[in-house]
C-alpha cells in the first residue's frame, strides 16, 4: 500500500512540475512571437495564404522555429482567415517537431486549445491523434513512471472512440494505442516477474492477474499466462493454473513457452485425472 502511495505522490508532484512548466514556457513563448513576427510583403494579395504556404514550406524543412513565426503571425493578425485553424495545428507540429519536453509540453497546449475553439473542424481527429502521440513521445521505460503511458492512453482512447471508425489516421492511433497499453502493462508485469523470481508467489499471482482484468489483449500474455500458472502451481492451486496454460496454447501458434506449457497442460490433466480415479 505504502508503494501505491508513493506513486501516486510522484505522479502529482510530475504533473504540478509540468503545470508550472507549461506557464512559464507559454509566456515565453508570447514573448518571442511578439519580437520575431514573420510579415507578408506589402501588397501581398492573399496575405494570410502566404503566410500560411511559407509556414507549411519551413515546417517541411523542419526548420521548426521560421516555420512557426508565420503560422503564429497568421494565427494572431488574420482571426478570419480560412487558413487559421490549419496554421494552429502547424504551430503545434513545430513544437512537436522539437523533440524537447519543452516542446512536447507547448504542443499539448497547442492541440488541446485546437480542439477547445474547433471541435467539429475537418482535422480535429488530426488533433486529437497529436495530443495523443505528444505523450507518447513521453513515454518512459517500462520501469520508470508511466504518467505519460497513461495520458497518450486516455488520449488515444478518445480519439478511437471518437473518430476511429472514419479517420484515415485510425490504423496507426490502433497500433500506437497497442503499444503504450503493452508499455503500461509491461511495467505491472515486471514487478510481478520480481515477485515471482523471488519466490513470492502469492504477490506474483496478484500481479499477474490485475495486468490480465486491465489488459486481457497485452501483447506479452503468453509470459504472462505461463509465469501465472507456474505460480498458481507454486502454491498448490494447479487446478486454476490449467486454463491459463491452455489459453496459452489456444491463442499462441509460436511463443518461446509455447511447448512446455503443452507438457504441463497434460501434467496437469494426468494428475487431475488420477486423483479423479482414486476417489
């Protein structure tokens, strides 16, 4: 319980850290955009497309900041134009762009403040997908704190379920979704493995067991199905271990645990078998 605590402490202190982050690097970044605009020539006909044609280009580039100085003119000096919502988007393209935690952090507000003001718009699943991987561009090692797994988790779980079934971007949010649940997982599952390997049964069933109700497609369950059943043998449960080493052999045409979890399944049902013969 204490452990379950003292995460939760870190994951408020992270999330307080990033709150006060986030306040200091938009006022600075108010501050550049004020001193660095990027203005159309005078007499341009259609000022605010080129800027947003001059942006799309440095964005391309990847040449992050230029690109953003004429999305961010256009985004403050044209309130009207037709271009200003995709120029929002590409503002926070650059941040994300970066690769920084400063940068990740600024496009979450970029994307979030998109789909405040155009909720409905064409290229909000655009948005929604970007808040997600924004976070998930986050991400820590499977032993590290998984506040980020989570967040790209929620978000990409409001983006399948509100777009989903009509964006063209839904195969790779599915496939991206996969993997920040299996990195979550992974990391419940470790510390069951820890418990296991240190003969801790008991906590090593309890482990396993919650990742498989949380995540019953986790990529890695046939580990997790075989190190569940071993431990429910461990404490003399074999006749609760038998269907996960069956589930394993069902839904598994090749794991590396695939052919001893077949020789204890019929271990299992032997002994099961001869204990039903002798009473």
């Amino acid at each position: 319980m204490a452990c379950d605590h003292t995460g939760a402490a870190v994951d408020s202190a992270h999330l307080l850290t990033r709150r006060w982050l986030l306040a200091v690097l938009l006022a600075l970044a108010g501050c550049a955009c004020a001193t660095s605009a990027v203005k159309p020539p005078t007499g341009t006909p259609e000022p605010d497309k080129f800027l947003f044609e001059r942006g799309s280009e440095r964005l391309n580039q990847r040449k992050w900041i230029t690109a953003r100085e004429y999305f961010r003119y256009l985004v403050d000096s044209y309130p009207q134009s037709t271009y200003r919502a995709d120029a929002k988007l590409g503002i926070g393209d650059t941040y994300l762009g970066e690769g920084t935690t400063e940068g990740f952090i600024l496009a979450i507000s970029e994307f979030r403040e998109f789909l405040t003001f155009y909720p409905t718009h064409p290229r909000a699943d655009y948005a929604q997908f970007k808040l997600g991987m924004a976070h998930f561009y986050q991400m820590r090692g499977a032993e590290r704190d998984q506040t980020e797994t989570r967040e790209a988790i929620k978000e990409l779980t409001v983006f399948a379920e509100r777009f989903g079934a009509t964006s063209a971007l839904a195969a790779e949010a599915a496939g991206r979704l996969r993997e920040a649940k299996d990195r979550l997982a992974d990391s419940e599952y470790r510390v069951g493995f820890f418990y296991y390997r240190s003969k801790w049964y008991p906590g090593a069933v309890d482990r396993f067991k919650a990742v498989i109700e949380r995540d019953p497609q986790y990529s890695n369950r046939d580990a997790l199905y075989f190190h569940l059943a071993d431990s429910l043998v461990k404490v003399q449960r074999p006749a609760e271990a038998l269907p996960y080493l069956e589930r394993l052999v069902a839904e598994f045409e090749r794991s590396d645990y695939l052919a001893e979890a077949q020789k204890r399944v019929a271990e299992l049902k032997g002994t099961a078998a001869k204990k039903t013969g002798a009473s």
